[in-house]
C-alpha cells in the first residue's frame, strides 16, 4: 500500500501533521487517483473533466471504505 494512503484517518496526506477529517481525506485521496488517470490519458483534458466530474463520487466511495464498523 502506498505511503500516502496509510494514515488517512489520522493526519495530512504526507503522513505527517494535524488530524484532518474523513472526508478531507477521501477527497485528497480521490484527488491523487484522478491525477494518477489523467496522466495516462491520451486526451488529457477530457480525461481531466470527466474524472472531476466524478471526484465526489470516489470521495464517497473511499470515505465509505474508510469506515470501522
């Protein structure tokens, strides 16, 4: 698992600092995924705004996954 993603629950995207929020981090996390797509799209721009489109969508779908029960 990537450095990055370990303590998304606990402080900033680096790991390191303050406790932020769940949503906060589902969003940066979300944020780093869309970036990772879009790189490697042909048709960068497109690529972009569509994947923005769906950025709260996938903050959804982590935040969720990032739920104890």
């Amino acid at each position: 698992m990537s450095e990055l993603f370990k303590n998304l629950n606990r402080s900033g995207m680096s790991g390191v600092g303050a406790p932020i929020n769940t949503r906060e981090a589902a969003v940066g996390a979300a944020l780093v995924l869309i970036n990772s797509k879009v790189a490697n799209a042909p048709e960068k721009t497109l690529a972009l705004k569509e994947e923005m489109e769906r950025l709260s969508l996938y903050a959804d779908q982590i935040q969720a996954a990032l739920k104890v029960d």
